[in-house]
C-alpha cells in the first residue's frame, strides 16, 4: 500500500467514524494527499520496526475556508490541522498526543504560533 493509498483509507476511516460515507470517487482527496505530501505537511507515526501508526496531516492558512469560518485571524498565519488518523489498534496508546507535539514543533520553526482544528463529538 502506498502511502497515498494509506493516507486516503485513513480519511475514509475518518469519514465513517464521522458517519459520513466516503465518495465514491476518492481522487479529490488522492489529489490533496500528493499536494500535501510534496509540501511535507503530513507528519507520520512509525514503531521502532517503521510500521505506520496514525498520521496528522496539516496546512499553512491565512485566511478562510479552513473550519467553520470561526477560527483564525484574518491577519496572522496559522496552520490548520485537516486530518489527524491513528490505526485503530494503536488508539489510545499516545500516538496523537506524538503526532500534535510534531505539528507544535513545525509550527514553531515555521514562524507560526496558532494552530486551528475542528473537533466532533465522535472523536475519541
């Protein structure tokens, strides 16, 4: 599985946790997925053996569309937190809080001091 193709299955995994069903046409998001991972703005989890345990995957942002419209400021960069998966078998075991402490450091090194999400009531 590339880690295209692994990034994508975590997003529809994402989707079904939102009770949302996938497209059935995915290729918007295979096209974001590439764009993201040519910008390097998808931090990954690995084990000691470098099996994938979850990933976050982020934006740079200055202004809207990313959220509801009620985050961020219109005059300061922030980034945007777009999808964060981690494997199902390892939830729970801190590999998120890995994961935001990555994107903490990135944003610190790239001048940034906001970082903005959403958070759903199914998330766990």
């Amino acid at each position: 599985m590339t880690d295209v193709d692994w990034i994508v299955r975590g997003i529809v995994d994402i989707y079904s946790v939102e009770q949302r069903p996938p497209r059935e046409d995915m290729s918007p998001e295979v096209e974001i997925v590439k764009d993201l991972i040519a910008k390097d703005d998808i931090i990954v989890a690995v084990d000691a053996e470098q099996n994938r345990l979850g990933y976050l995957a982020f934006t740079d942002a200055e202004e809207f569309p990313y959220g509801s419209g009620f985050y961020g400021k219109w005059f300061q960069k922030y980034i945007w937190a777009l999808y964060v998966w981690v494997d199902s078998n390892q939830r729970g075991t801190g590999v998120a809080s890995f994961l935001y402490g990555k994107l903490f450091e990135r944003a610190s090194a790239r001048g940034v001091s906001e970082i903005g999400l959403d958070v759903f009531n199914v998330n766990t």
